[in-house]
C-alpha cells in the first residue's frame, strides 16, 4: 500500500523528516509495516483556499507519481486554518465560529471530490489541535485567542470533515482523540513545538487504521 501524502510542513510526520524539505524536488520517503508514505511538502497552505491556489500541484502529483489502481491520495492541511485564519475571521467578520469552520471545510472538500471524480482513491487526514499557548501575532508561529477555543474549532473542522468523507465513502483518519484531553487542552508530549508533532509518537497511533483501509479496499 502507497499513500501520497500533500500538504504543509505537517506531511512530514509520516516520513520523519525535516520540515523545511520542500516538493519539489524533495520526495521524503517512509516504510512502516508495509506502508509506502511518499511526502510532497507543496508549501505554508491552508485549508480554505486550497483549491484556488494549490489544488493544481496536487494534479500534477497525482499524475507524475500516483497508480490509480494501487496507491492513495491523502491531503494534509487545516491546523494552520484552526489555529489562526478561523478564529480570527470568525471574530473580525462577527460570525458563529461553527458557520465559518463549515464554510471552510466545504470550500476545501471540492477538491477530493474531484480527485474521486477523476479515479483516484483517497484517504482524508483530520488534521490535529496546536500549542495550548496564548495569543500571539508572530507570523513565526502565529496562534488566535485561546487553546479551548481553538480545540473547540478544530473539533467543529474534524467533524463536518468526516461527514463529508462518510458520505462520499473516503475513509477517514483522526488522532484528536489521543490529543485533547478531557479538559479540551491540548496535550503538548506530542509536540516538537508549537505546533509540529513528532512521527515517533503519531504513527504508531494510526498505523492499524491505514492498514484496515487497506485490506477493506483490497490494497
């Protein structure tokens, strides 16, 4: 089984590497029990714009490196929208936080439903909280209001996601759960910083369910 996985610096969890090994012509790769991860970095995305302004070099991807028969598309994006751009829209714009966070995901979701229209097979990836710090305009490392609040919208972003994947049958992989704890903090042990999680801790926490996704569609 082979996942092509494209996004932000978040994609290089899956090969552990180095978050500044930009697609292309980096092409980071990882085996773990017999699970191809092949990792395009395309770029600081995010989820919101995304088929305006980089959906195009997911194409080219899939095209140059992706089997159709064989391998998966998984697209990894959306923590930098819940830690910044939602929260902040939703303020700015005096909007319910759960409007915004839908509106997104939508916007966003267009683009695997045209990889499906197109023949690929498809994995979505629920994204993951960020740091429990406060406020802070650094773009470095820029974080809106507070960690609960924050928490509350990636959550509000991991469900409506996998409503949409639920109804167009693409299987759907989450970590929040080990994440958040009960208190709707974020559990900082597996972070390296900020916001950038270490794959030693991460994987082993979703291996099983890309390897269930396999044998249910026979890859």
């Amino acid at each position: 089984m082979r996942i092509h996985i494209i996004g932000n610096s978040h994609t290089c969890i899956f090969a552990n590497c180095a978050f500044n090994k930009p697609y292309p012509p980096e092409i980071p790769k990882q085996t773990l029990d017999g699970i191809e991860f092949n990792v395009y970095h395309i770029g600081p995305i995010i989820a919101y714009n995304f088929l305006e302004h980089h959906y195009n070099k997911v194409l080219d991807i899939a095209r140059s490196h992706v089997n159709k028969e064989t391998d998966y598309i998984m697209i990894v994006v959306g923590e930098g929208d819940c830690r910044w751009h939602l929260p902040k829209q939703a303020q700015e714009q005096n909007r319910d936080v759960k409007d915004v966070t839908t509106e997104c995901v939508h916007r966003f979701f267009r683009c695997y439903q045209d990889l499906k229209d197109k023949g690929y097979k498809c994995i979505a990836w629920g994204s993951h909280p960020g740091t429990t710090g406060g406020h802070c305009e650094d773009m470095n490392n820029p974080v809106f209001g507070d960690c609960k609040t924050r928490n509350v919208i990636t959550k509000l972003f991991a469900s409506e996601y996998k409503k949409l994947c639920d109804a167009a049958n693409i299987p759907f992989v989450s970590i929040l759960d080990h994440l958040i704890d009960e208190n709707g903090l974020t559990k900082m042990s597996y972070f390296h910083d900020y916001c950038h999680l270490k794959s030693e801790l991460i994987l082993p926490l979703v291996i099983d369910d890309f390897k269930n996704i396999g044998r249910s569609q026979g890859s």
